[in-house]
C-alpha cells in the first residue's frame, strides 16, 4: 500500500471537496498509522468546508474531518501505547492532554483542518492523542465520540459537576445536544430539551428527557422553562444557538447556573443583558471540547451509564458530499460516513 484514496479540501465549498489519490503517510517516532474505519461529521467540518470556521487558519488543500475511528496498521520507533491492530479513536486538540490549553497551541494542532483529518482511508494519530475505542462500541459508534460527546460531557461533568436531581436545559437535538440528553439523564439529572420538530421531542424523551419545549411553537420557550421548573430555573444550560438565544437562556437561568457557551447556530452575535448575568449572578463558561484526560475519564464512564450513541445515518466513503449536505440541514445526533469494512 503505498497510495490511498482521501477526500482533499481543495478550496472554499463544498464543490472543492475532491477524492484524489495520496501517498499513504510515515509514522513518526511517536505517531501512529492507522486504517480509518470511520468518521463523524460534526457543525465545525461543515463551516471548515463552507469557509466560515477559522478561515485564516486552514491552509488548503488538506484532509478534512476531525472525528475518526480506526484500526492501528503500523506504529512509530518510540511508540510504547499502541500496537499494530489496536482499535483507536482521535482526539482532536491533539496537544491538549490534560490541565489547561495552551492557547497557541490549541486551534493550530486541531485534527481536520489545519492538520490532516480523517476523510481518507489512512490517518496519521500522535500516540499521546489517541484513545482505545472503548470495547463495546462499533467503529461507526466511536467516530462519534472525540467532539460532540466530549464537548457535552465537559460542559457538565468536567466543569459542571453535575449531580443527581440537578436541572438541565438542551438546546436543539444536533451531535451536542443528543450527547448532553444522554448524560444529564443517565447521570440522574431532570432534563429539558427543546426543538423544532415534535418528531425529534418524542425522540428525546425516549433517551431521558422529562419535559420538551417545541421552539418554533413557543418562541419565548424561557416562560415554558420556567412554568416547569416552578419558577426556579434551572441549574444548566447548554447553549449551542448564540445570538439572542443567550437573553432567553439567562431567563431560564436558576440562580448561580450555569449556562455552557458551546456554540453559535444562530449567530456569533449577541447584545446580552448584562443585569440579567449579575442578578442571577450567573456562572457562564466557554467550551472548547475538552482535553484528552476527559475524553478517558467518559469512555469509562460510558458502559456504567449504559449509553450508545445515536446516529442518524451512516454514509459510504464515497458519499461524502451527499453527508456533509445532511450536516448542513440538521440531523438528529451524530452523522458517520463508514470508511471501510
Ligand atoms: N465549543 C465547542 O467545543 C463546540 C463543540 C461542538 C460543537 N460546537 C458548536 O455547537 C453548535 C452545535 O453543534 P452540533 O455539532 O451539535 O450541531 P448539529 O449537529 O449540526 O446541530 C444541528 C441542530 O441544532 C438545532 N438548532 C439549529 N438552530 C437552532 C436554533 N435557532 N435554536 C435551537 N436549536 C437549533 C437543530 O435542532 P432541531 O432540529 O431539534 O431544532 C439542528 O438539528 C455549533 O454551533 C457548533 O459549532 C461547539
């Protein structure tokens, strides 16, 4: 093998996503080559393919993709973790391991752009930012994990410590959202979710939700939460829309919550009432996914909160364009495109 076929960003848009024919690449010392089973989609490769995410940063062409799952073919001279046929899953900071980032580190040694992704059938993976896929998942359930997961397990275990009986909003039912449903109510928690589509809330409420709250029915659905909760409000929210959404969510707020500020589906914008942070004396928390010890310390978890990923459809490599056009209308959890058998 010394070629392989990859999926190459060759410009802004989707029409520039090609499939070409690359070297297969050498491990370094300390990297490992592995056979990539498959991959997820997540908000982030949509706007790194659309040109709208870190523009500056992406240095085209390049393999996109971040979340990848695979198996381990051949391993760099000083590689002490892994062995030719482990299976494996990225982590995409991959020099985030633990503690705090680097902060000129972080965007720049990011899997999927700027750095090589997973859209290919071989990757190259630094062995201190790799994972065992956990035992029980499939490849196509563990492509699932590096982003969405981590980034809803970060947000309420790593800084939320969330208990039993705490109260939990989510946001919509994209790749984050599902995730977070998942471990507030597996972890015990009172969920709320909201969306668009009644579909989606009979959904959720099959994996934990208590009470759902259609958004496009119940604009001002904060009124909702807050009839819900008995006018307390609830403890946290995980806010992946931005834009004005942030007013509504501090609305909803209990005193001292938290609300997770993870994303912008709406807008990157927002004029926020800043008298409603101080009354409520709100604790608000940027996320950026999360380092790698996280990413252990939940794969642990995973078998004893008894949770499996929810993926809305897996793609074949060579539809690749035909899934990230799904990413772009909104799926229900996570979007996979299988890489190889
Ligand atoms: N900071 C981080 O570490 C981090 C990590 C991952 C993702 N993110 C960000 O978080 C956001 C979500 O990412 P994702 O991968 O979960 O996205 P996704 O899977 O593409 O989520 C799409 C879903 O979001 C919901 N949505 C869209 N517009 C909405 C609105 N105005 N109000 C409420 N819900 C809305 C819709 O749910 P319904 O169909 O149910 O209405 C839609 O299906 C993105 O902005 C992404 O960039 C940030």
């Amino acid at each position: 093998m010394s070629t392989m076929k990859a999926w190459q960003l060759q410009g802004v848009g989707l029409e520039h996503l090609k499939l070409v024919d690359l070297p297969v690449p050498e491990p370094g010392p300390k990297q490992i080559l592995v056979r990539v089973k498959a991959v997820s989609l997540n908000f982030r490769d949509g706007g790194i393919v659309d040109g709208s995410y870190l523009p500056e940063l992406m240095v085209r062409p390049f393999i996109p993709v971040s979340d990848a799952s695979g198996e381990v073919v051949s391993v760099g001279s000083k590689v002490t973790k892994f062995k030719k046929g482990d299976r494996v899953t990225s982590h995409m900071y991959y020099k985030w391991l633990d503690g705090s980032p680097n902060q000129n580190d972080i965007f720049t040694y990011s899997i999927g752009g700027p750095s090589d992704g997973g859209l290919a059938e071989y990757i190259l993976l630094n062995e201190d930012a790799t994972v065992m896929t956990p035992v029980t998942f499939t490849n196509e359930e563990a492509s699932t994990l590096p982003i969405a997961a981590l980034t809803g397990w970060f947000s309420l275990v790593e800084y939320g410590k969330i208990k039993a009986g705490d109260t939990v909003l989510v946001l919509g039912t994209g790749g984050v959202s599902v995730y977070a449903v998942q471990f507030a109510s597996a972890l015990g928690a009172r969920v709320i979710v909201t969306s668009s589509s009644n579909e989606k809330l009979e959904k959720v409420k099959a994996l934990g939700a208590k009470d759902v709250i259609n958004y496009v029915e119940t604009p001002d659905w904060e009124k909702e939460v807050l009839k819900i909760t008995e006018g307390k409000g609830v403890q946290h929210i995980l806010e992946v829309v931005g834009g004005q959404s942030i007013n509504h969510s501090l609305e909803a707020l209990a005193f001292q919550g938290h609300i997770y500020v993870i994303g912008y589906l709406d807008n990157m914008l927002s004029e926020v009432k800043l008298r409603s942070i101080i009354e409520k004396q709100a604790q608000i928390q940027g996320i950026n996914v999360g380092h790698r010890r996280a990413f252990e310390d939940m794969i642990k978890a995973f078998d004893e909160l008894n949770i499996k990923p929810v993926i809305d459809t897996v793609y074949s490599f060579n539809q690749a364009h035909e899934a990230f056009e799904h990413l772009y209308k909104g799926a229900f959890g996570k979007i996979v495109i299988k890489i190889s058998e």
